[in-house]
C-alpha cells in the first residue's frame, strides 16, 4: 500500500479512501465487515463516512455498522484513520429549528457526541464539515472545533464541497486565532468534472489542504457499466449516457487499447493528480473494492495523460489563467 500525508499535518493515510455511504443502504452489514476487513488487511486505513448515511429517517445507520465493526476489537479502531462529516438534519426532535441543515457551535457538538456515540469511539482523526454555511461566522465555527480538539475528541478538522474562496477565508481566519485550521477539502473531482481545477484544486495545494475526491467513476458513469448496460441505479441513467456517448465511447476505446477496465484508469487518472491524496472508492461488493486496488499500481505516462485530456477536457488550466487568456 501507498500511504502519504493528509495535507499539512502529519497524519499518514492511504493513498485510497474507503467510502462507506452504500454501507446499510445497498450493502448489507455482513458485506460491509467483509469489506472493512479486506481494506485493513490491504493496508487500507482511511475510511470515510457521514452522519447521515444510511439517509433519511435511517440517517446514523452507517455509522452505527461502522461501530459494530470496531466493536469486534483485534486492532480494527487503532488501525483506521476514521474521517466523518456533519451538517444535514439528524432529525432529532429536540433540536427543533436549530437540527436544520447548516453548521453551529450547537451543531458541532451535538453532531459529534452522536457520531462518537454510534461509532462506539472517544476520538475522531478527522472531523468534516459536509457544506459551507456562510450564516455562520468563523469565529463561531472556529471555536467550537478548537474546543473539540482540546477536549481529545477530534484530532483534525476538514471541510468538503467548499468553494476556493471558502476554503481562502477559513484558512485565513484560523491563522488569526493561531489553529491549524482546514487538512482536507472533500470534493467531487474526476475526468467528467473538472471544474474544481480552476480553483479549488489550486486553493487546496496552496494553502496545505490534500484533495479527497468524492465521485470519482461520476456516480459510475466512469465505471463502463454504463455503456454496457449496468443495472447500477446511477451508471444505467439513460439521459446521463447519451449526453456523453461520444466521449464515454472514446474513453472505453482508449482503455481497451491500454488493457485496463474504465474504473481502474479513472482511479489512475487522480492518483496521478499532484493535489490529490486520496479518491474515495465507495464500493457495494468485496469484489469491487478487491478490484479497485489495481489502481494502484497503474501508471499513466504522459501521453495517456494527454489523450484523456482530449477525451475529457479540462477547464482550460488554473485561475486566473482560465479565465484571462
């Protein structure tokens, strides 16, 4: 296994993500242990989840999959580095207005002593904020989560879908307050969606955050399922295929000529992104996470790089550059 350091800190994870938002969902928890345990024993330690997985009124489920795991002992808690997220509605009746989508002190704590509570844990390595709130001041923000840390309840703090100037003032106010401030951005980045070149990628590298992209196959467009007529609920969207059949022609053609499957070279493709730590894999099967490693030790050369890039284009380079000539 790969392993790099999570932005500025010194916290060391894999060079892929276990997402585990289909955990409860559409991998049952029988699957869902098998999985976590192949990811361990491949050397996988950075494993993301959310408080609202498992969604609507099953919102928590996933976490609590996750803590039945931990719960087993032999080492599964100290060797993951555990990464969670808050801002949706938990739908806890004695929130009132204040159990809303957005962020708060409030909701900070109340969001992380239940996600400590369903992932059966004390400690948190790294604690997200799942959208930008700007109803709320930084220093309302920056506060509670410097509590956080001082109390052992979370190691690090990171954000994700921040905009690059989001990311810009965080950062700038927690140096004011003397915090280390934003480790991570989250982000759905892959060949489909490369906007976030223009700024968030460049503000990421700049300001010590690592890039953890969300949706790297393009909820599984990228994955090849798609043009082959996959039963995935996201990958068999007829309207999303045809918008893109050219390209997604082009790419399964390219990948034929390489020998690899789309999935894999999608993979490739971040790994090979400077500003990327580590793509979220949220896999449904063992199967697909045990294939999911090739990725690893694909390497792109500059003329495949090139040839995605006129496959997929980018954004026409970096801000300001994008945007002035």
């Amino acid at each position: 296994m790969q392993y790099t350091y999570l932005g500025k800190s010194g916290l060391r994870v894999s060079r892929l993500c276990l997402g585990t938002m289909n955990f409860g969902v559409d991998t049952d928890e029988k699957d869902a242990f098998r999985i976590m345990d192949a990811a361990l024993d491949a050397g996988i330690n950075f494993f993301d989840t959310a408080n609202v997985y498992g969604w609507g009124e099953n919102a928590g489920r996933t976490e609590e999959i996750i803590g039945r795991w931990f719960a087993q002992g032999g080492g599964r808690r100290e060797k993951t580095v555990l990464a969670t997220k808050f801002y949706g509605d938990m739908s806890d009746p004695y929130d009132g207005p204040n159990g809303e989508g957005g962020l708060s002190a409030y909701k900070l704590r109340r969001h992380l002593e239940g996600s400590l509570r369903r992932l059966q844990t004390d400690h948190i390595e790294l604690y997200q904020m799942h959208h930008i709130d700007r109803n709320v001041s930084w220093d309302e923000l920056w506060g509670g989560f410097e509590t956080a840390v001082i109390q052992g309840k979370i190691g690090y703090v990171g954000s994700s879908n921040f905009a690059g100037w989001d990311i810009a003032v965080a950062q700038g106010e927690a140096k004011r307050r003397g915090f280390l401030g934003l480790i991570s951005e989250q982000h759905k980045y892959n060949l489909l969606c490369r906007l976030p070149e223009l700024e968030v990628l460049p503000a990421a590298q700049s300001l010590g955050l690592g890039v953890i992209p969300w949706s790297p196959l393009d909820g599984g467009l990228l994955g090849g399922n798609a043009l082959r007529g996959g039963s995935g609920k996201r990958s068999g969207d007829t309207s999303r295929v045809e918008k893109h059949r050219a390209q997604l022609e082009a790419y399964a053609a390219l990948c034929d000529e390489l020998g690899e499957r789309e999935d894999i070279v999608s993979l490739a493709w971040l790994l090979a992104n400077p500003a990327v730590t580590a793509p979220i894999i949220g896999v449904r099967t063992a199967e697909q996470f045990e294939r999911s490693l090739r990725a690893l030790e694909l390497k792109l050369d500059e003329g495949m790089l090139e040839r995605l890039d006129e496959i997929f284009p980018g954004p026409g380079g970096d801000a300001p550059r994008a945007y002035a000539w």
